[in-house]
C-alpha cells in the first residue's frame, strides 16, 4: 500500500518509517477493525484470529508540498494513484499544507487526505473548504501514536480500494446499460426501416398496394363519400420494348411525381404494381371525382424525357364512388374501380370512367359463390389438404398447416382466394370455420404428436364465445390444446387490441398454440408483438419469394428472424419453393419452413403417412415426393 507522506521536519519523517514498519499489537488490531466498521458499517470487532494482515506499506516522503503535488501527478498519470496522504499544515518555505491539499484534491479526487499537525493556522472547516470532500478528509494532532497513523492507513487504503471497485463495477454496468440502450434503439430503427419497406414502393417510394389498401380500409370505416381510383399508362409495354426498363423506371418515377402534384387535397397517390396507380380521396358526388381524374390525366398527357429520349405519355384511369361506413368491403371497391379502369381502355384510353353496375359480371359470379357456399357442407362439396410445416434442422415434420377447399359439381374447383373473403363477409364463415375445426381435430388423432395449425378468420376471432367454442372441440376429440395451433393475423386482433390480448392470453393458458400470420404485411410492431401472448411468427411468403431479387425483402427476413429470436418466438417462413431459399432461411435462423420446395398440400391419407414419417428427408422419403398431391395453399 503506497502512503504519501508531506512533513518538512526529519525527524517527523523518521517517525512515519518507524510506525510503519513496526508490527501492531492485538488491542491495536481492536481498535481498526472498531474503525473500520465505522468506514465500512460492518463489524468487525472480535476477528482479530482473522483479520486481514496487516498491509506492506510504502512510504513516499517529502518535506515541500510542491513537491509532493509534483509525486502526485507523476503517479495519476502513470496509473498507479496514492490511496493516502498525510500533510503537514506548517512547511515553510513553499506552499502550507491547506494549499498542498487543496492541490493535490485538484488532482487526484479519490486520494484520502490525513491533516496531521500540531498547530494550524486554518480550521478544519476552511481546510474541508478547498480539499474536500469532507468524507475524503480526516485529521490527527501531532504527536501522533504509532497504532493511529497505522491504523489510520490501513483503514482509508482498504476503503479506497472499496470504493475503486464500487467504481469499477458501476462503470461496468453503466456500460452495459448503454449498450443496452443503443441496441434497443436499433431495433426500434430497424423495424422502422422495415415498416417503410413493407409499406412503400423501391421504385418512386410511394405507399404501395398494401399501404393503399390498408389506407382503402380506413376510409371505408369513416363517414362520408370518397374515390377511389385506378389509373394505369397507356402503351407503357411499348416504352419498355423500345427503350429499355431503365427508361421505363425512369418514366414511373415521373409519372408517379405528377400524379401526387395535381391530385386532389388530402389525396393518398401509391404505386400498386407495374405502372399502376391507386388513388383514393373525399369527394361529394361522381361528377366531381371524375372531373378531378381528368385533370391528372390531363397532366400525364404530357412529352417527358427519359435517358435522352422524348416520350409521348398517356393515361387511363377508372373511378367509384363510395360512402364510407356503409360495409363497403375495400377489395371490392378496388374491383370496382379496375372494372372501370378496364371500361376506360376499351374505349378508346386517355380518359376517366366511372364505375357502373353493368360493369359488374363478376359481382353476378359472386352472388352465385355466396348461394353455393351454403350448400358446400351438406352436399359433401368441402375437403381439407394438409401442408406440412418442418423443423429447420433435420426437416422433421412438427405439424401440419390445414387449408380448405371447395370441389363443387357445376363449376369444377373453386380458389380459396375467390370464396374465403365472400364466406368473411357474411355469416357463413363460421359454420366454413366450425367444419374446418372439427375436421382438423379428427384427422389429427390419427398423427404420433404432430400439431394441426389452423387459419381463424377476424370474423371468426371476434365470436363472444370464441374461446369456449374452441376449448369446445378439442375436448370433445380428447386432444390436448397443444396440439391446435391457432393461426391470426395482425387484422384481426388490431380493431379491439384490448379484447383480443385477453383472448390470446387465456388461449394460451390454456395450453393453445398461438401463431401471427402474415407478418410483416400489417400492423406489426414491438409493441403488438410484446402486448399479444404468441407462440411463433409466420412471416409472409411475399418476402420470401422477393429474397432473391431485392435486398430488401432479404433484410426483412434477415429483420423477423432477429426479432423473433430474440424475443424467444418461433419464426415460420412460408413460402419456401426454391432450394436456394430453404438453405438461405435456415442460416438465417429460422426455426420452421413450410413451402413448396417441401411439400404440396396433399390430402388427408398422404398427410397420415407423412405424419408416420416424420421426416422429408431421408432413404426412405425424398424430399421432391408430395409435391405433385393436391391444390395450391
């Protein structure tokens, strides 16, 4: 232990090197361990057998303060800091002690300072004054004891070294708070990085189309008539054939610029796909919504020069009127609007047509669908095919994913993506919904331990005795709830966040399987994500299939798997149809993989002997097998 000592007298001197040197007896050891609990508020009184030995001292000495202050910067910077001083008051010539102490706190703030002196031209107050703090700061009147100055030293060295390790440790944690704290802050920028992308066009960075319909779906909630627009160019093929898809670009982005410039006030202008537009905004009556589609096509009638050459532009746009809060499904007022659009180019481009119910076969086909789906189950007409969902590491089957379809006897198959938004739209989709369950949990009894994972529509989800409903059926199967895994998506338990983080908590205390479809296509967030009792997330296949063309997909991806695993989720990636991607995914992290590349949906007796596999790899089952069985997911 190095001690400081600042005394102009020598034979003071000689004094200090005696203390120290000396051995103490036992009622010496009492009186520091009294003073140590003092320090310390620990007792030690009575541990003489064990106490600490008595520290190695070693004793820098000068007679100046000058010179000590000149030994105490010298070993601040060489990293090696006195733990204590004892400073004289009166040392002429040269600076006094109360001066040598207020220098040498200057310098080293953690050093305890010993006043020692038998006379002082300063009280202990104006001394605290310059070198305190008082806690750092003691005193002892000259002549001094041996046993006082030793244990006096042994004491504040043991307490600075306390306090060198309290400080140690607090900067530690200090640390690890900030990184903490700057990861958090990355995550949040990346998930906002990864909302824009989900949310915007690459090309011209507008809302693409399901920011659009998000927006669509908004509006047809709130009051009030509203347009909705598409607009697309006319011969942009030939712009592309001609001069390139770098002109092409050039001319969407342009394009895309003057659209947002002259449409209406409050206007929401979003890329769709290709070179098509959606446009949607307030608007009183069909004549005015017209009118203001004239003038932007007016406006894209226009020569505009891209990479060097002039180009005759042109548009046609389609346009339908809405009141909002009517239960105006958006989809189908997007339809609407693409029947007119359509209109528009039949008859001749470069102008605006507003939608007309004659337009509307297709709304005839699904009045038909709607009638027909009422007789699906009892004419025997509904099947489930089953989509196997494997574990990354050795592709073992964990489960399977149900999906239904519809076989009817006058018009042949009948897409899932045709019939499961008419039957959401109306009352139908629970009893679909009911016999999509009860058929799920019969085939499963049949499976060794796989789980069935099945789609709940928000319709569904929002049932007051959903949950009963649920428990309901598996036991009247005899199924343990972790084996259903119920699959939802963001839109569904975003409208009441309240009701439905109730409801997934207790379908999780009971045992259910909890799965976030689609994710990254919606509403999701940390929050949604911490707020929501899940198992796993599904993330859309979407990503998965723009993996190997855009970096962005790639980092979305790359952004789920991240989030997920950190926060201790499974990550489901849908959609895996090249071997490129399955290998790509599972570097990635992801813990699951469902797609064509593994399997098809196949039906109920190839999935029972999948099931009985396990595997879909290995001598016996190749990987390629399922995948002629069955109808697209």
């Amino acid at each position: 232990m190095r001690i400081l000592i600042v005394d102009d007298e020598q034979a003071v001197q000689e004094s200090y090197v005696r203390s120290f040197k000396g051995g103490r007896t036992t009622g010496q050891q009492d009186a520091l361990n009294a003073m140590a609990s003092d320090l310390f508020g620990d007792d030690r009184a009575g541990d003489a057998p064990d106490a600490d030995p008595q520290p190695d001292f070693v004793l820098t000495l000068h007679h100046q303060g000058l010179d000590a202050v000149a030994e105490v910067e010298r070993a601040v910077a060489a990293g090696d800091p006195f733990p204590v001083a004892f400073i004289d008051v009166r040392m002429p010539p040269g600076i006094d002690g109360r001066e040598t102490a207020r220098r040498i706190r200057a310098i080293d703030p953690d050093i305890n300072l010993v006043i020692v002196t038998g006379y002082s031209d300063f009280s202990p107050i104006e001394i605290a004054r310059v070198a305190g703090p008082a806690d750092k700061l003691f005193y002892i009147a000259k002549p001094f004891e041996v046993g006082e100055i030793v244990q006096t030293a042994t004491a504040l060295g043991r307490r600075w070294e306390i306090d060198r390790e309290l400080a140690a440790t607090r900067a530690m944690l200090s640390a690890q708070v900030l990184l903490l704290e700057e990861q958090g802050l990355e995550l949040a920028a990346n998930e906002s990085r990864a909302i824009h992308i989900a949310n915007h066009d690459s090309l011209t960075d507008a809302p693409n189309r399901l920011a659009f319909l998000r927006a669509l779906g908004d509006r047809t909630r709130a009051e009030g008539g509203f347009a909705t627009v598409m607009i697309d160019l006319d011969r942009f093929k030939l712009v592309n054939d001609t001069l390139g898809h770098l002109a092409g670009d050039a001319l969407i982005r342009e394009i895309c610029a003057i659209l947002q410039a002259t449409a209406p006030e409050g206007a929401l202008v979003a890329r769709l796909g290709g070179d098509e537009f959606g446009i949607v905004f307030d608007t009183v009556g069909v004549e005015p919504a017209v009118m203001a589609c004239d003038r932007m096509i007016a406006a894209c009638a226009v020569d505009i020069t891209v990479l060097g050459h002039a180009v005759r532009c042109g548009a046609s746009a389609g346009v339908v009127v809405t009141q909002g809060a009517a239960g105006h499904d958006p989809i189908d007022v997007l339809r609407r609007a693409d029947l007119a659009l359509n209109d528009a180019k039949k008859a001749g481009r470069g102008i605006a047509r507003p939608f007309d119910e004659s337009m509307d076969e297709g709304m005839r086909s699904r009045r038909r669908i709607e009638a027909g789906l009422g007789e699906a189950i009892d004419k025997g007409e509904l099947s489930l095919v089953f989509q196997p969902i494997v574990a990354r590491e050795a592709l073992e089957i964990v489960g399977f994913e149900a999906l239904l379809r519809w076989n009817t006897v006058e018009h042949g198959p009948i897409s899932p993506a045709v019939f499961i938004p008419i039957a959401e739209e109306s009352n139908l989709i629970h009893d679909l919904g009911d016999w999509v369950l009860a058929e799920s949990l019969r085939v499963m009894k049949a499976w060794p331990g796989q789980y069935v994972s099945v789609n709940f529509s928000p319709r569904q989800f929002r049932r007051t005795n959903f949950i009963g409903h649920v428990m309901e059926c598996v036991e009247r199967e005899g199924i343990s709830p972790a084996r259903l895994q119920i699959e939802i998506t963001e839109t569904a338990i975003f409208d009441d966040a309240e009701r439905a983080a109730d409801t997934l908590y207790r379908l999780r205390q009971m045992g259910f399987r909890i799965a976030l479809d689609d994710f990254g296509t919606g509403y999701s967030s940390l929050y949604n994500i911490r707020k929501f009792a899940l198992d796993c997330l599904k993330i859309d296949r979407s990503f998965i299939d723009g993996m190997g063309r855009e970096r962005e997909s790639a980092a979305i991806v790359q952004s789920i798997i991240h989030l997920g695993r950190s926060l201790g989720l499974g990550v489901i990636a849908e959609g895996v149809e090249t071997e490129a991607q399955m290998q790509a995914l599972r570097l990635a992290g992801a813990s699951h993989l469902q797609g064509y590349h593994l399997s098809r949906p196949v039906p109920i007796a190839e999935a029972n002997r999948l099931a009985i596999a396990r595997f879909l790899c290995g001598p016996e089952i190749p990987v390629a097998m399922p995948r002629a069985v069955g109808m697209a997911g």
